[in-house]
C-alpha cells in the first residue's frame, strides 16, 4: 500500500517540478519596462525625509503590532 501511494506522489511531483520548469522558461522572456514617469515617482517617494537613514521609523513597528493584534482577533464568518 505505502508503494503505491509513494508511486502516487512521484507522479504528482513529477508533474509539479514540470508545472514549475515550465514556468521558469516563460518567466525568462518576459521583461518588465519601468516608464520615466514611475521611475520619477520612485525617485521622489525615496528622497522624502521619512526615508532618509537614521530617520525615525518607529511607527512601522507599531503599524505591524497593531495590524497582527488585529489579525489575530479576527474570527471566520460563514
């Protein structure tokens, strides 16, 4: 029994690492091309002071305190 069901999983796993070579190859042609304005934006967004070194980012902490704090009260609805 344990042989057919590890004979089973090959199988699948086979089929996964194929799913996944597949997807490599695809992801290699595919090129992403960031335009002048975004890059513009990046640029600004990083040369505000809250992202200087040495700048104060506290808050960030407590964001991801309060967000899992909030997360982990959360409860399923149906």
């Amino acid at each position: 029994m344990a042989a057919e069901y590890n004979r089973g999983m090959d199988s699948e796993l086979d089929a996964v690492f194929r799913m996944l070579d597949d997807a490599v190859e695809e992801a290699k042609s595919i090129r992403v091309e960031l335009d002048a304005p975004f890059l513009r934006g990046i640029a600004i967004i990083e040369a505000l002071p809250g992202n200087q070194s040495g700048a104060d980012k506290t808050w960030v902490h407590r964001l991801l305190h309060v967000s899992d704090r909030h997360f982990a009260a959360a409860i399923r609805k149906r």
